[in-house]
C-alpha cells in the first residue's frame, strides 16, 4: 500500500476516479438495491408474505413480488413494516458494514467502506421521493406520514442522513489517493464519478428505452448539487476529525482499482440484462 506524499499524476487520478465509481456502483447496488428490497421482503414475511420474485435493475428500478394476506389480517404494523421495510432492516446493516471494517480501511476494501455514506446520502435521496410523491404513491417514508408522524421529524431523518453520509464520504476520499494538499477541482471530479455520473448512465439508459426524461434530468441534476456539496467541506471535514480518525491519502494499487471498477460494473451488467427496464 502506497502512501501519497505528494499530488497525484494525470495516469494515478483516471485509476483513483476508476476505483470511486467502481466502489460506488457495487456499494449502491448492493445497499441501496440488495439489501434494501430485501428488507421490505423481510418486513412483509414477518406478516406471512411469501416472496415469489425479485427484480433489481440500477438503471431502472428495484422491486419485488410477493402474496401477501389481506390488508385486515395484516393490519398496520404490517403494512408499515413491509412499507418502511428497506430503512428499518437495510439502514442499520449498511452502516454496520462501514463500521465494522473501519479500522481496516485500504482501497481494496472502498466498495464495503462505501455501504454507510452511499446508504445514508441514499436515504436522504428517499425522504424526498418518498414527501414529494405522497399521498399519491406511497413508499418508504410514506408510510410515516400515513401513520401521522410529523413531516419535520422525517425532514429531521433526511437531513441528518445527509449530513452523515457528506462527512463519511469525505473520510473515504484519502483511499483513493486524494488528500488536503489536492486542488477542489480534483475532490469534486471524484464526487461528479458517484452519483451524477451513475444518473447520467441511468438518464441514457431510461431514454434508451422510452422513458420520459423528466424525472431523470431532474435527478440528475439534483446529483450535481450533491456532488458539490460533498466536495466544499472536504478539507474542513479531515482538518477537523483528524483528532479522531486519520485517513492517510493512499495510491490504489492496480489490483483495488481493477476489482472495484470490475465487480462493481459486472454487476450493474448482469442485472441489467437479467431484469430489462
């Protein structure tokens, strides 16, 4: 494992945004797609649900089909559990990864260390869908506001949510071999190879298939606002936690880039062809 002692080579930064996106992909799919239908199936097996099928595309949607009893016999716990499935199981598993694997921190392992930031910002990606959609179609954190829990407390969930995953995200940087000493422009291309430019894949991808572009472009937009936002507080955030918890800036080796970028990719393939749009 090499430590950066000075600011990365044009050939080093193109592997540390390969090893970023990689990372992103696999902990997205496997956080915020995997783990979080699997938690709305667990909530709905706990009421007698029987799931018959999963569908998971990262350029479409994620979902899952199961027969359930009777909205009477499953009565509203059920219903809010199988609802608010996703957060309530996938939530604390995702973090739990991050957690248990950070004193371990080295690129290789950039796609585990990712689940609790890409999780959590995804999270927050959530309380808005889910406010902005409700009443009229309701997930996730629609199921809150249908058992009356005040839309500031949900508010609450996604800022706080937001806030955590900024500063995680930040913490992680340093294993793609960029540190304090690196100009912003480098730190916000590496935010730009998350989620602007996995929705600008998605945006391609839905059009592709005739979806209308509305929705997309707006998402894709708002993972700009994100991107920058994660990128302005990077030097404060490691300034100020290095009391606490130092990332020294490491070189990737090929083989961390490599696999990241290579799992991470292989996966967002097969489910693609597997579940089409």
């Amino acid at each position: 494992m090499n430590t950066a002692s000075q600011n990365l080579t044009g050939t080093q930064f193109a592997r540390s945004l390969l090893l970023f996106f990689g990372a992103f992909m696999l902990a997205f799919i496997l956080n915020s797609y995997v783990i979080h239908e699997a938690g709305h199936a667990f909530g709905g097996m706990l009421f007698g649900c029987k799931i018959e099928e999963l569908y998971i595309n990262p350029f479409g949607t994620g979902s899952w089909e199961s027969r359930c009893p009777s909205s009477l016999t499953m009565g509203p716990t059920g219903r809010f559990l199988q609802g608010m499935g996703g957060p309530i199981f996938g939530l604390p598993i995702s973090i739990a990864i991050t957690l248990l694997l950070w004193r371990k921190r080295r690129p290789v392992l950039l796609p585990l260390l990712m689940s609790a930031p890409v999780v959590l910002i995804g999270n927050f990606l959530g309380v808005l869908d889910s406010m902005l959609n409700y009443p009229g179609h309701i997930f996730d954190y629609g199921w809150m506001l249908q058992i009356g829990i005040s839309p500031s407390i949900i508010k609450l969930i996604g800022f706080v949510s937001l806030v955590l995953g900024i500063i995680l995200m930040n913490l992680l940087v340093p294993l793609a071999g960029t540190g304090i000493s690196e100009p912003f422009w480098k730190v916000l291309v590496l935010n730009l190879f998350t989620w602007p430019l996995y929705l600008l894949i998605r945006l391609f991808y839905q059009v592709f298939h005739g979806v209308e572009s509305t929705g997309p472009t707006s998402l894709l937009i708002l993972g700009v606002i994100l991107a920058v936002f994660t990128a302005l507080p990077f030097k404060p955030i490691l300034k100020f936690l290095s009391r606490f918890t130092n990332t020294e800036p490491v070189i990737p080796s090929s083989r961390a880039v490599w696999l990241s970028f290579g799992l991470g990719m292989s996966l967002a393939f097969v489910l693609t062809l597997i579940n089409p749009i």
